[in-house]
C-alpha cells in the first residue's frame, strides 16, 4: 500500500477494527461481550485480513466507526475510584443490530 498517511479518524479505526478481529480470534465469547458484538458481526470481522483492513480504513475515508459515548463527559469529570464502577452500571447505549443482507467486500 506504500507510505499511506492516515488521519486520526483513521488510525482509531484501524486500531479498533484490528483490536476487535485478534480480540475475537483469541476468544470469542469473551470479544462478544466485551464489544457489545453479535456472533454475525463477530464472525465478519474475524475473517478480515490485515490488508483488508487497510483497505476498508482507506476507503471509509473521514467516518468514525467507533463514536465516544454520549455520556463521556460526565463519566470523565467522575472521582477517579467511581468510574469504573459507574461505566460498569451504565453501559453505553446501542443502536439496534439490524443484519445488512451483503457483507462488505474487498
């Protein structure tokens, strides 16, 4: 792919579709509810290459895939020792999964 200067739109993306894939190769379950993932997601993103991930991070251009939750600053501005155990109680909001018809392809 040469010298290809990515933004930081993304490198996040590109770090956390890379995160996700070897997270559910090591353990499935355990990336499933880590990341909130349905098996059909879980089962897409595992078989991605590494260069299909490049491609696909190159070609999303400017679009964050993995957005802050809505409740950021509040979680942030919380006592360090309370965080943790808020976010745990509070788990961010999702849309609903609705299963697209035709996987992306490369």
């Amino acid at each position: 792919m040469g010298n290809m200067q990515f933004s930081d739109v993304q490198l996040i993306n590109l770090s956390m579709l890379v995160t996700l894939r070897d997270s559910i190769k090591h353990d499935r379950v355990a990336a499933c509810c880590k990341f909130g993932l349905c098996d059909e997601q879980a089962r897409f993103l595992e078989l991605l290459s590494i260069d299909q991930i490049l491609m696909l991070v190159a070609n999303l251009g400017q679009e964050c895939l993995f957005l802050p939750r809505q409740d950021i600053v509040s979680l942030l501005a919380l006592p360090l020792p309370l965080a943790g155990p808020i976010m745990s109680v509070h788990p961010p909001h999702h849309a609903p999964y609705a299963p697209q018809p035709a996987a992306v392809q490369c």
